[in-house]
C-alpha cells in the first residue's frame, strides 16, 4: 500500500498474488521509480522488483536467480547496490549479500549473528548499519562494504537494536532498553550526541524486564 498523509488517502498497489501468503517489506529505489520486497509468487520466499510510476507497479520480476530463500532488501542511498539476507533452508544458513542494483554479482557480504531484518545503510553508500548480539547485550555496529571497518557504535550497558539510518545526516536512530523500557534514541554515527526521544513515554507495554 501507499499512504500520502497529506491528504490521509491510501492506494493499494500490489495485491497478495499466492494464497495465505503475502507481500512484505517494501522499500524504494532512492529516486522512487522502483520498488523492492518479498513475495512468494517466486516459488518460495524471493525478493521481487517492479517499476513504480504515475501510482502503478508495473513489470514485477525476481531480483536475483539465485536458489536460496530472500528477504529483508535494501537499496543504498546512492542506488547503486541493494543488500539483503539470505536464506538457506536446507543448512540454516543465514547470509548477507550486496548485489548490484539489478540483482546481478551478489557477494557474501558477512554471517550475521542474529536475524538481519535491521540491516540499513549508511548515507554514503560505504558501510551497513546492523544489530549484533555477539556480546551479553544487543549493540548496533557498522561494517564497511570493502570490509576493511568493524566497530561497535553503541556500547552502553543496555539492549540496542533495530537501527534506521538518516539519508541526509550522520544519524542512526534506534530502539534502547536503557532506561528500563524501550525508547527511540538517536546518535550520531559514530556513537557520540546520544539523546533519547521518548523520554516521558509512559506505557506498561514499553516496560522492560531485567
């Protein structure tokens, strides 16, 4: 579906093409002209493309040929490149990939540790904003495409997790356990100017327990 809020009007856009399964997590292409997400309309969970115009999604065909289960796509700001996970139901296997924008070259990106729905990028198009649970508690860490940097950002006693980055400033926000119930916080990204944004949010479902 898409929403335009400034006149509260909703348009469907693609309709669930298999029975009891449906179409998740759309995302667009930087200048809007096409739209990616996952279908079972494939043959199993694929990741499917289509030019989006004049409010239409037209021409919807698979991202890639490759055998394994797909989810979780993302354009780069630049759109140039899409990341996304990759699953093997045979082995359990979790990947991540980066193809190119048209689904060809897809390359083992690295192994996450946690499911990769969070998988974001930063605004220069060089480096994959994710959740990692390696330590006791979730952090959000960052990895640049060429490999060379790994770091940790966020590295307070508290759970962190599902990062969204800005695409205009050197932002990530994110969801914290930090003050015993969840809150959306916001720093840079390199870790400095944490600030939450929910700090009078009052909720017995935003309550965490330790």
């Amino acid at each position: 579906m898409v929403y335009y809020p400034q006149t509260k009007r909703t348009k469907l856009l693609i309709k669930g093409t298999v029975n009891r399964r449906g179409e998740y997590g759309a995302t667009t292409s930087p200048d809007n002209s096409k739209i990616l997400f996952h279908t079972y309309q494939f043959g199993g969970w694929k990741l499917g493309i289509g030019d989006f115009k004049n409010e239409s999604v037209t021409n919807i065909r698979r991202l890639t040929n490759r055998k394994n289960y797909e989810y979780c796509g993302k354009f780069s700001p630049d759109g140039l490149k899409i990341v996304y996970q990759e699953y093997n139901w045979t082995t359990n296997d979790v990947d991540i990939l980066i193809a190119d924008q048209n689904g060809k070259n897809a390359k083992h990106f690295f192994k996450p540790d946690l499911g990769a729905d969070n998988l974001d990028w930063t605004k220069d198009s060089k480096a994959i904003v994710f959740t990692s649970g390696k330590d006791k508690n979730l952090k959000i860490c960052l990895k640049s495409i060429d490999g060379k940097i790994f770091k940790k950002i966020s590295k307070h006693n508290a759970n962190d997790f599902a990062p969204s980055t800005s695409k205009v400033e050197d932002k990530i926000a994110f969801l914290s356990d930090k003050m015993g119930k969840i809150d959306l916080f916001v720093m840079n990204t390199d870790g400095s100017n944490l600030k939450n944004l929910t700090p009078n949010l009052n909720s017995s479902d935003a309550n965490v327990d330790h």
